[in-house]
C-alpha cells in the first residue's frame, strides 16, 4: 500500500486544481463570449446607408498605396474599427473608384476632404487622386475641404476643393522639399570598419554614407534638380488650383515674417490673406455651414454624410458573371527581393508567378504592370523581366504604368515592355549598379580578436573577420562594371539607343517623370487608365475587362479575413499618439529593415536610394 501523500503535496494539488480549473473558465469564458461577438457581427444585416444628398467623407487615415501590405486579420480589427488609424493603408485604387463612383452616385451631393490624419503621400499618387476630383467636378457638385492644419501633402489635395475651411487656430505648414542623410565615414573609421564599395555610375550615390562625410558635388547637383523638377509640379499645380502665383507659396524668410506681421501673428489669418483659404470656421460653424448646404442628418446632430470607409464597402465590385477578355493588372509595389515575398513587396519568384499565371490564362490577353518600387536584387529583377518577355512571346502585349517610383530595380523590370507610361512626377532612371562587402579585421584586432587558419582557395580564405585580399576586390569589381554594361546595354537595345546615349543619361542618375520622357526612358506620360486602354488597343480589343492578378489567399485566409472584417465595424476606434522618439525609433527601423531584407545571392543590387525625399 502506497504511502499517503504528505499535507504539502494535498495543499499544492489543491492549489493546482483551483487554479487550473480558473484558468479554464477564464478561457472559455473568453472564448465563447468572442464567438457569440462574431456570430452577431456576422448574422447582423446593418449596412451603412446613404441619405439622399449626403456629402461623401473622405476621412483619410494613413498612407495611400499602390498594394496593400499583408497584415494579421486580428490585429488589423483589433487596433480600429473603421479605419481611424495614421499606420493604415488605403489602397489608391479604391479611393480614385470611390470618387468616380461619387460623381454619378445621385444620392451624393458633393465631396468633403477630411485628411488630417494622411501621411506623407508622393506628389504622383496625390495628383492621381486630385485628376480623380477634377473629374468629380465636372457632375457639378461641389467639393469642401476642412482642417485644422495642412501639411504639405494635405493641402495639395485640399487644393482641389472648391472652398477650403480652416480652424481659426490652425495653419498651413508649405515647405518645400529637401533631401538629406546622415553620413558615417568618420563613425566607420573610429570603429575601424572597413567598407569596401564597387559600382559604377557617378550618381549612384546610395554607398556614399560609408564612403564620405558629407554629400558629394554630382550627387547635391542631381538632387537639386530633381528635387526642383518635382516642386515645380507642385507649385505649378497648386498655384493654378487656387488661382495663386507659385511664389506665394513657399517665401523667404523676411517676406514670410511680413505676411505674418500683417496677420498680427495669427497663421490661419495669413493663410486668408494669401489666398490659401477661404474661411475660418470651428467644428461647430462647419457643422452650421454644412447642414445649411447638404441638410442635416435624420438620425443626431450632423449633417448628412458617409464616410469614405462606410462607402467603399458599399459600391465593392462583383467579378462579373461572363469573363471577356481582360486586361490584366500586375501590382509590382515595394522593394525587389528573391523568392516568395507578401504583398507590399515585390519577390523574384512570387512577382513572376503572376505575370506566369497572366501567360497561361487564355481570357488575358494583355498585361499592365505597375510598378512601383526603387530596386533591390539584381537577380530578383532579371527573373522577373524574363516573364515580361516571356508575356511577349506568347503575344500578349506588356505595357508598364509607373507609379511614384520605377527606378534602378524598378526600371530594369519596366524596360523590356511594348509600352512605357510615367507620370511627370514620377522617379526613374537610377540606371547604375553597386555592391558591398563591410569587413571588421582592424576592429577585432583592436580587441585582441584575430582570424588564422588554411584554406584550399583564396575564395574558401574569404571572410569579413579577415579582410578582402586587393585581387578579389579587382574581381567584383568587373562583375560590377560587367552589371552596368548589362544595365545600359539592355536598356539602349529595348529603348532604340545607342550605348553612348545612355551612359550619358545613365550613372545613376534619377530623373522626374517629365524629364524622362524628353531622354525617351519613358514613351507616354499618363496613369494606368491610359496604360489599360493602350494594353488594349496593342491587344487589338474592342471589347474588355480589366481586373487585378494578385496572390490568392487560402480559404482559410479569406474566411478570417471576412470574419473579422464584418467585426472590426462593432469595434471601438483607436487613437495613437507617437511621441517624437517613436516616430524616430520607426523610421531607423524601416531602414534597418530595408537593407536587412537585401538578399541578393551575387550582393549585386539595382537600388534607388534617393527616392525617398
């Protein structure tokens, strides 16, 4: 008979009982009350509804993109419930759908910009959208915008509006555009880390921080005039929109203390001084103005509206019954990496499985490509223009539709197409090439850290404790330059030019949209509806559809995705404040991320560092 188990052991197994039949209830407490959440979500039948005369709200939260990045289902519905959220995304596509849907829409009276949580968006994808409000116009309805700040990017498309409202304690912050980086050739040389470079391009300036500690001539003089080509587009743009001179939008110093001295310090009054604005009004005096233009609401104290969220999900588009011939449209957004990548980045294998399944499907009988990305790896590019062309051969027309940017990487995917459209501001060229291989001897010898041993070859000695011997420095550096004469060889044979011709264009350097038209690296400048209907016409297509060819997601996927999309609606919205330390600590760490990803298997890359401005 076994011995009794001592009243330590009882008082711990009891403890233990309680504790995990505790547990267990919680669990299925927690468990079952959040089925019974979604089971309600789902069963409900409430759908936003459009008060005829509405004013469409475009509440814009986040950053507007060409493809969405592929984010957890359950974090996205927990962290908002309708969009409220400045690390969101919105997908180009929909906003500029949502504003011509707006325009024949009879229950819509007009359009009221709301973008005081939008991000930093490029000129080319605002002018996208402000293309899509001009148009809005042309129904006749009128469009409002409302702040109480712009920064540069809201106020471009604030810009469209016909009356702009502005909180009498608010302002308008115009700046301009600048480009700087930090450089860490001193840093690298008290580390005693040695940066060995190789490229080739007297613009490709991405490896001058480990090289210099400061910007050099050639790169301050093609930043300059790039920067200056894309600010006239702003300007220009803005200026006409508000029937305004350009130069009252960014002055100097002393004219802008003027003007303030004349507002007597108040910037919102400036900004009505200026013609910047129109109207001063609190929350309360636009609510006023607001329900005496479009009525007020039959349910609360509002005027009547929809949100851009609320309406998006109305007016989501069915695949239609019949497939026609289509036109196929290839997202090809963010950075160049090999193998399987998520939306939101292109990958060498994933970006070719889609243009591979564009070939085979016999309903496409064209493929636009939109591109929107500043490089990456060499090799992921290759393997992707090797199914343009393959997309060719078959007979199917490839026509590209750059985005912000379709530099270095960007450009060598975008070349071989039948057809090449920019918009004037997009950023491209870049055609240059470099690689870099950082080695610690001197640091770890300063340590007492040394590396001995034998080898077979010179190629099995290599390692970044041990240094680079002068004579494979020499040999990547040919596989560098024999990169460049690719590039340029390639891009002189598809673009009819002569070798001379564009190295001369070439070196790295980046060009605006408009530019690159006059050098011919671009044929057209237009957006993708005139990239579809070219697609089309080199199709020979009287008749058709267009539709994205994208990663499909498993069912499993796609029914959480649903799930908690019908979720998040019933979910309280998030406010996130961001101090200034977090949004520093986030930008090093994209850039951490950025270069980390780099994964090219040669260390060969065709990268676009002076996209972002």
């Amino acid at each position: 008979m076994s011995a009794k188990p001592s009243i330590f052991k009882r008082i711990l197994s009891v403890l233990w009982k309680g504790l995990n039949g505790t547990r267990k209830v919680v669990l299925n407490l927690f468990f079952f009350g959040f089925l019974a959440f979604v089971v309600i979500a789902l069963s409900s039948n409430d759908l936003p509804v459009v008060e005829d005369g509405s004013a469409l709200v475009l509440d814009l939260s986040g950053a507007i993109v060409e493809q969405k990045r592929q984010v957890d289902p359950i974090e996205a519905a927990m962290k908002s419930g309708n969009g409220n959220d400045s690390d969101a995304e919105i997908l180009l596509s929909d906003l500029i759908h949502a504003i011509d849907n707006a325009a024949a829409d009879t229950r819509i009276s007009s359009i009221i910009i709301d973008v005081g949580q939008l991000k930093w968006t490029e000129i080319s994808k605002l002018q996208s959208i402000g293309d899509a409000l001009t148009r809005f116009k042309t129904s006749g309805k009128p469009i409002i915008a409302n702040g109480n700040w712009y920064g540069q990017s809201q106020y471009f498309l604030a810009s469209f509006a016909d009356s702009i409202y502005l909180n009498p304690q608010g302002g308008v912050e115009i700046d301009g555009l600048s480009r700087y980086r930090q450089y860490y050739k001193s840093a690298l040389d008290k580390l005693k880390v040695k940066a060995h470079v190789f490229r080739v391009g007297t613009f490709k300036s991405a490896v001058e921080p480990f090289l210099r500690d400061d910007m050099s001539d050639s790169a301050k003089e093609a930043n300059s005039e790039l920067l200056g080509d894309i600010w006239s587009s702003y300007q220009l743009t803005v200026a006409s929109n508000r029937d305004i001179s350009a130069s009252d939008l960014v002055m100097s110093a002393d004219r802008y203390i003027t003007e303030l001295d004349k507002a007597k310090g108040r910037s919102a009054d400036m900004a009505i001084n200026l013609g910047w604005v129109d109207k001063l009004a609190s929350a309360e005096q636009f609510r006023l103005d607001m329900i005496d233009q479009v009525g007020k609401a039959s349910e609360g104290n509002q005027y009547k509206q929809i949100s851009y969220y609320d309406y998006q999900s109305l007016i989501q588009e069915l695949p239609p019954l019949i497939v026609q011939d289509t036109v196929g449209i290839i997202v090809a957004k963010g950075n160049i990496l090999n193998g399987q990548q998520a939306p939101g980045q292109i990958g060498g294998e994933s970006t070719s499985a889609l243009l591979r399944k564009a070939r085979f499907d016999d309903k496409v009988k064209a493929v636009v490509l939109r591109v929107d990305s500043p490089g990456g790896s060499a090799f992921a590019s290759e393997q992707i223009r090797q199914e343009v062309l393959a997309l060719k051969t078959a007979g199917k027309p490839v026509v590209v539709s750059m985005g912000s940017y379709a530099a270095s990487g960007g450009y060598w995917i975008s070349a071989s197409a039948d057809y090449i459209f920019a918009t004037p501001t997009t950023l491209t060229g870049s055609i240059g090439i470099f690689g870099m291989v950082t080695t610690f001897e001197d640091s770890l010898a300063s340590l007492g850290v040394y590396t001995d041993g034998v080898a077979t070859s010179d190629w099995a000695a290599f390692s970044v404790t041990k240094g680079i011997t002068p004579e494979l420095k020499q040999i990547i550096q040919r596989h560098i330059e024999r990169g460049y004469h690719d590039f340029i060889s390639l891009v002189a044979n598809e673009r009819d030019m002569t070798l001379e011709q564009v190295d001369n264009i070439a070196q790295g350097r980046v060009w605006s949209g408009k530019k690159a038209l006059t050098l011919g690296l671009v044929d057209e400048l237009g957006d993708i509806d005139q990239a579809v209907s070219k697609a089309a016409e080199l199709a020979k297509l009287d008749k058709f559809d267009s539709h994205i060819i994208e990663q499909e997601l498993t069912p499993q996927e796609k029914f959480i995705q649903e799930m908690f999309a019908s979720v998040s609606t019933y979910l309280p919205q998030t406010s996130q404040q961001h101090s200034v330390m977090d949004k520093f600590i986030s930008q090093f760490n994209q850039f951490a991320d950025e270069f980390s990803a780099f994964d090219d298997p040669n260390g060969v890359y065709l990268y676009c560092d002076a996209c972002n401005y």
